[in-house]
C-alpha cells in the first residue's frame, strides 16, 4: 500500500508533513492537490512526497484528488521545502507561494438543530444556549460566523455552540468555502450559415417584422466573427431566448467560451528590432550566452567542451554541483542593463526555454513590459499585487499553459509556474522591497531564486548600478561572475550617424537603453537615431544646507537648486526633486511646550497631510489611522501646532509658490492608490505635461525619463541615521538612483552637457554622501565592508531577528528576557560557535498596532542551527536574513 506526505492547508504554523493512505484505485504524484481529513475538517493538501512507509501510524485515507494534473511542479516543490528548511517558515504557506490564485479555501464550519422548537421548552437550559438554540431551529444549516453576526447582541456564542454540540442538541459539520475566484466564462453568438444565406434570412425576417432578429444577424455578418450575447443584446435588442429561433434554424450557434481578463488589453506594443550592442554590451553578454547554452546542453543530456572562463578575480560563477551560473551585472545608471536582459532572452528562446523577469516595484512594471513586449510583441504575462484577482487567476494559468515567453513581475513572479524556465533576471537586486516583511514566509526572491535556478538549471542574472553589498562581497568572493558596464549609452537624435565628441562611440541603432531612441517627451518621432556610449555621468552639487542657513535662506531650496530650476524650466526642461517623507510634514509640535501628536495604536508621530480642499489630516504612516489635526495642544493649551519636518506635499506647494507657472506631478503612496495610477503619472511626465516631478523612492528607481536634466535632492539626510546597519547603504543607493535618471539622453548633438545633480545636505562630509556625489561605487564599497566587518554585520554573519508584541509592555518585556536566556542557554549546552545573543531591546519603532514590541537579534554563521528546532509561542515572528533590524 502507498502513502503520502502532505502539507496541510491548517492554517497552523506546521512546518512538517502529514501522512495518508493512497484509497485503492487513487493515483498521486508530487504536486498533486488533494482534500484530507484533518481533525474534524477537511482541508486542502499538497502531496510532497510519495512513500511506502508513513512517517506517521495508522494514517487516515486521502479523501479525493483535486485535479487531473499536478498543481506544484516538482522543482517548486522542492523549493518551497527548501524555503520552509532556510526560513523557519510553515510549510504549507511556502507551497501556497506556488499555488494559484483562488486555490486556497478556507474551512467554514456548519450547526444544524437536532431538536424542534417544542423540545426547547422542557429542555433545560441556560438563558445563551437557548438563545443559540431558538436561532438554530428555525431551520437549516447556518455557518458559524453567519450566526454570530446574527446574534451580535448575545456574547458567548462561540462557546454556546461547542457546548450544544456537546450535548448532542446541534450537529456540527465542515466543508470548504466556495473557490474566491474561478474561470471567467460567456456566452457568444456565432454566425455558423454562410453570409449570403444569413442575408437572406434577415430579409425575410424584415418583412415577417421581425426587425431585432434581422439586425441581430446582419451585426453578426458585418463583424465578421462571433459577439457576446451581451453586446448583441445592446445592439441589436436581443436576448438570448428571441435568439432561439435563429438557433433553431440552423443560423447562429450559442457557446459558452472562456475569456481571458487581459491586464495588457488595450495595449499596442509596436515591434522593435534589436539594436547594435556597445563592445562594452556586448562583453557582458558573452559570458551569460555562453552559459545559457551550456545549462540548455546540459538539458539535452550534452556536455559543453568549453570551460567556465574567469571572470574578475578568477571567479567564474559556477555552482558546485555544476548547474547554470549567477551573474552580478554591475552597470552605471543608463548603461544599457535592459538590452542585455533582452538579448539573453532572446538567446533562452533561441534555445526553446522561458524567461522571468523581476522589477522591484509595480512602477517599474510598464517600462519593462513596453521593453520586452516591443522585442516580444503577444508573449509578455504581467504578476503583480495590482492586478485584479480574476487577472492573477487567467496570468497564471495561461503562464502554466505555457503561453508567454517571459512573466515580468514583482517579488512573487519568482513562483510564476513557467515551464522550461531557462533565465531568470532581477533588476535593481539591490532594492530591500525583494525582501517579504508581513506575513510568513518572509523569504527574499534573489535567494529563491537562485535556489530555483540550481533546481531548474535555469541562468540568473542579478542587475543594478548600485549591488547589494552582500551580492557584491559574493561576486569577488567567486559565487556570482561580476561583469561590468562603465559606460552611458545614450539615444542621440541627430542627421548624421557619427558623434562629433571625441572619445564617445556611435552606432546607428532604432532604440537603446529604457527609452525609446529618436523619440522626444512628447511621443514624436525625430530623425535617425544614433546609439553614443560614453562614460560621462551627470555632475553633482552638494550643497551644505549649514552655510545656506547662515547666508539667511530659509527656503528649501537652496539658492544652487533654485537658480537650476529656474535654467530647467527656461529651457522647457524637465525636473526630478526628491524627498523620502510623505505628507506635508513629518509632525506637528506644539511651539510652546513641545507636545508631538501621536498614534494611539503606535508609537510615533502623526505625519500632517495638508488637502487643497480642506479636510487637512493627520496620518499614521504604520497603521494608516487618521484624525483631524489639532485645534489646540492637549498639554498646555496653546494653539502654537506647527508643522515640522519637510514632506514632499510641501515641496509641490513650494514649487507652485517659488515658480509660479511650473507645472508639477506628485508621485508617491497617497497618490497611487487607483488602479493604473503609477503607469498614468509616469506617462503623464514623458508626454510633456508636467515640468518637475516630485516624489518619493518611487522616482529613485530604475526609470528612463530622456528629457529629465536636473534632479534635485531635497535633503539627503533622511534614512541616513536610522538605528540600522545598513542606512548608510540605502543613501547611497537612493540617492545615485536618482542622480542616475539626470542626462539620459542628449540634447541632440552627442554632448554630455544636458544633465546636473543639486544634493542638499547637513552632513556633506558623510561617506556615502560623499561616494554618491562622484557616482563612485567602488570607494562606497570598499569603506561600507570594513565597517561591516569591523562590526561583525553581513556579509561577514548572519542574522536573525525576532520580535515579541503584546497588549502589555511588561508582558512583552518579561517575554523577550525569557527568550533571551533560552537561546544563550542552548548556544552554550550545544556548543555552537559565534553565536550572539542580543537584546531584548525595543525596536525602532516600540509599538506598533496597539501592541508593545520586544527585539531579539540573533547573530551568527548559521542562525537555523540554533533556531532550527525552536518552539515560538503565540505573539513571536522571526526573520531569517532580516533587510533592517531597526
């Protein structure tokens, strides 16, 4: 007899499997979807493992298979094990990052009465179960929640079930909540006699007046093809009954048919041929094609003749069990990262494989869609959180089908069910929006996927012009091959096709890089464009805000940005200024006590959002409450609230003040919250209809905007003295991203002269300040990763972080003691080495949703080996390979 093991749909934080028998005449395999008991219930599984002895006695049967086909492929499900092993996580919720959406269901629960309402009166019972019961025998079976939202009024009646049921007054039973979303299906009228027959008839019905009929199959022939009943309906006036006579007739047929919800309907992506790649380009994508036809031989059963070749230092990238390699690709702002992308895919294809593509954010999305689908024109699917449910559903499943070439999508497209996955890219790797915060599994996607790669064979290519210091510590240390582009390839529209700079190269070429060559802001084609590599790289001021202060400006703007953007706007150029705060400022704080509003619910300070319309609001930028802002300080009663601390709403309304005329865009959170938002703010900028763009990181990504030439940072400071290992990193990160969207393209003769950077600051001496301002990765490195070492931080350890929350600060504090002296105990009885305890300690933020926070980090060559077996009672969460520890 067969068995197998299963991860639970329990909705408990098992990290084992179940055992089930195999019924007779039942066969599964690894993948397969299946309903078991479990308990009372009956839940949805995942078959991970066939075996022939359960690790479990006298195993109930699996009750039905799901689907004809497996759900998780077995590669997939060796990664959610792995993910599971590596993270700490319940298994059933790594396998439900496979899943499709929808699949999940959650278990409801039923009470029917076994009594009628003439049994209630000489059965005693207390005043809540004969409530309950009363309820109950008005017929019918009726789902626990449904009842007690009936009986709000009456308390207790989760246990006033339990005990009638109990008593053998009520039956209890189980079964699973309906599919939250299915196939999507309609009915289409097809025109099946030929055109001159159906001609005719709809004569004949004009003249027996039947004239709905008539134009119904005269729409039918004008169109050519098949309409929805609806449309036909609207048209023509006719429902599906009136149609029956058609049908009878032998004219129309009415089938029912699935359709697709398309997040790209509508979309026209004109095909673009590839360009010429730059020497540099093309030593970059050398290696990566060399290795996409050594994992495809390996496919084939075939043995490449060739050998790894070095890369920097001597690493070459290969895995030791050797499977396809991992690429850092490290590339200055606008060096042309994209079309290596494009060409490797192109090679995958070449080869019969597939391709995934991650952006860090859904703002990224349209920029790489347009990108691939222009290479690519029908084969591009599209998996992020901003797509309706009904869209993820059709997504996935025709991505399963095998329908798309490449799925680009944010962090969770890395579970995207592509068969014959040969490539996958993550651009920006450096961005900490790759790391999963709430809820478990809190896994980060360049580490599933490389472990996904090494299960698949698969080619992965890390791409940013400002690496993760860990990915870059890997590539000199010879786990990733480090290849480099050092030069801009910049779009010049001119007449002829060669540079007149010295020291640059053109190429003729159609388009480079992310924007569309010989295209201006406002869509229209120019003259034949020119592809013109250089290293130049736009220069940056750092203003120190310290002498602007003393000189008497009081401004936010200091007097070199202010004259920058006044140049800009004579030009009808355009303006990035960024600000990493939303909101019009950071708090209000009362002049003549010092009194800061807080969240109820957490312990920071309200931010204060100003509206055009009035409804001013104070936000909390963790939980999202919201109050009126203060008339008059609670403390002394003085009605001196001010705003302190800039936001980017305040610099919109400065633009407006400072240069009036200027026509401004906002791009943040609280402006993105409709469907499509991102996508109409950064179409809006390219087509030319703002002058300056004002946002927060969301303009600091990897965006193309040829006609920005100034950007502006409003102040640098913010995100630089945060509690957090890596704050320093993250400035300099977001801040040569936004300097890198300054001068992408030219201003038609080739020159560099067309882009500039204004960086204001108090701390202009800081060193990532100071690398950031000369696009000088290198220096940042090499300081940043001695301190990382002197300090015992990664890549040199690694951590674990877990955090206890309670009602209760004492609880919570009492807790995380506990904790702590548990795990020192254990480090010390198992004799691990270079394991740190540390803390407990509040975190940056001590309370969060109404609930106290206790912090307790774990440092050390391996965490799990400490943590692996640990038992976390109710109200802990751990973070394996934190992104933060503030």
């Amino acid at each position: 007899m067969a068995f197998v093991e299963v991860a639970v749909n329990s909705g408990l934080p098992h990290r084992q499997t179940f055992s089930y028998a195999l019924p007779e005449g039942m066969t599964l395999g690894v993948g397969d979807g299946v309903f078991v008991p479990f308990g009372r219930r009956m839940l949805q599984g995942i078959v991970m493992q066939v075996v022939e002895v359960p690790a479990f006695a006298d195993p109930k049967p699996v009750d039905a298979k799901i689907s004809d086909r497996p759900v998780v492929s077995p590669e997939r499900i060796e990664l959610a094990r792995w993910l599971a092993d590596y993270y700490l996580a319940p298994l059933f919720s790594t396998v439900a990052l496979m899943l499709p959406p929808g699949f999940e269901r959650r278990p409801l629960t039923y009470y029917e009465s076994l009594v009628g309402a003439d049994e209630i009166d000489v059965t005693p019972l207390p005043p809540r179960q004969r409530g309950v019961l009363e309820y109950l025998t008005g017929g019918g079976r009726h789902e626990a929640k449904e009842i007690e939202r009936d009986l709000s009024n009456l308390k207790g009646v989760a246990t006033a079930l339990s005990q009638l049921a109990q008593r053998g007054l009520v039956q209890r039973s189980y079964r699973l909540a309906r599919p939250s979303v299915q196939a999507k299906h309609m009915r289409y009228v097809h025109l099946v006699a030929a055109r001159e027959v159906a001609a005719e008839a709809a004569d004949a019905l004009d003249e027996q007046r039947k004239s709905r009929l008539a134009k119904a199959l005269r729409l039918l022939i004008d169109e050519g093809g098949p309409m929805t009943a609806a449309e036909l309906r609207v048209r023509a006036g006719t429902g599906l009954p009136a149609l029956r006579p058609l049908v009878e007739d032998g004219l129309v047929e009415i089938r029912e048919e699935a359709v697709e919800r398309d997040p790209l309907a509508g979309r026209r992506y004109e095909a673009r041929p590839a360009p010429p790649l730059t020497p540099e380009q093309a030593s970059a994508f050398e290696p990566i094609e060399t290795a996409l036809v050594d994992a495809g031989m390996r496919a084939y059963g075939h043995t490449s003749m060739e050998a790894p070749r070095p890369g920097i230092g001597g690493q070459t990238g290969t895995r030791a069990n050797g499977q396809a390699q991992t690429f850092l690709l490290h590339g200055v702002t606008g060096s042309g990262k994209t079309e290596v992308y494009l060409r490797a895919l192109e090679k995958t294809v070449a080869l019969g494989k597939r391709g995934i593509v991650l952006v860090p954010e859904i703002a990224l999305t349209p920029q790489t869609v347009r990108r691939f689908a222009e290479r690519f024109p029908g084969q591009v699917a599209v998996l992020h959180s901003g797509l309706s449910l009904g869209e993820l559903f059709d997504q996935w499943h025709g991505i399963r089908e095998g329908r798309y070439t490449v799925v680009v999508g944010s962090r969770s497209a890395v579970f995207a069910p592509q068969p014959d996955l040969g490539l996958i890219v993550i651009d920006e790797e450096h961005e900490w929006t790759y790391k999963q915060q709430d809820p478990a599994p809190r896994y980060h996607a360049r580490s599933a996927a490389e472990r996904l790669a090494e299960l698949t064979g698969a080619v992965l290519v890390l791409g940013s012009a400002t690496p993760d210091v860990e990915s870059y510590q890997r590539a000199l240390m010879g786990r990733y091959r480090l290849l480099e582009l050092h030069e801009r390839v910049r779009p010049v529209v001119q007449a002829t096709p060669s540079p007149s700079t010295p020291g640059q190269t053109g190429i003729r070429a159609y388009g480079q890089e992310d924007g569309g060559a010989g295209k201006r802001a406002n869509g229209q084609t120019g003259n034949a464009p020119t592809v013109v590599s250089s290293t130049w790289l736009p220069p940056v001021d750092v203003v120190d805000m310290r002498e602007e202060l003393k000189g008497g400006n009081r401004t936010i703007f200091s007097r070199a940005l202010q004259l920058a953007i006044f140049q800009a706007l004579e030009r009808g150029e355009q303006t990035i200024l960024f600000l990493n705060r939303r909101g019009t400022a950071g708090f209000l704080q009362c002049r003549d006590c010092g009194f800061v509003p807080q969240c109820s619910a957490c312990a920071i300070a309200l931010s204060y959002h100003r509206s055009n319309g009035g409804g001013d609001r104070l936000m909390c930028h963790q939980c999202n409450r919201t109050r009126r802002p203060l008339e008059r300080c609670p403390t002394c009663g003085g009605g001196r609230l001010r705003p302190m601390g800039l936001g980017v709403e305040a610099v919109e309304a400065s633009v407006h003040e400072t240069f009036p005329g200027a026509r401004t865009l906002r791009w943040d959170r609280d402006v993105t919250q409709g469907r499509n938002a991102h996508e109409l703010i950064l179409s809006s900028f390219l087509e030319g209809n703002a002058d300056v763009l004002i946002g927060t990181q969301m303009v600091a990504k990897g965006l193309d905007l040829p006609s920005v030439t100034l950007v502006g940072v409003i102040s640098a400071d913010i995100g630089l003295h945060v509690p957090d290992f890596r704050s320093a990193e993250r400035t300099f990160q977001l801040l040569t991203q936004v300097a890198g969207r300054a001068g992408r393209t030219s201003a038609g003769d080739g020159g560099p002269q067309s882009g500039r950077v204004v960086i204001q600051t108090y701390t202009p001496e800081n060193y990532a300040i100071v690398a950031a301002a000369q696009h000088d990765y290198a220096s940042f490195f090499a300081m940043e990763v001695e301190l990382r070492r002197e300090e015992a931080y990664p890549p040199f350890v690694r951590l674990a972080r877990l955090v206890y929350s309670h009602a209760s600060p004492e609880r919570a504090e009492r807790e995380a003691l506990r904790m702590v002296t548990e795990l020192k105990s254990d480090a010390t009885k198992r004799g691990l080495p270079g394991v740190e305890v540390l803390g407990p300690a509040p975190p940056h933020i001590p309370k969060w949703h109404g609930r106290f926070r206790q912090q307790v980090t774990v440092r050390s060559p391996e965490p799990v080996e400490l943590l692996g077996e640990l038992s976390l009672p109710e109200g802990w969460i751990l973070d394996i390979d934190p992104a933060s520890l503030a």
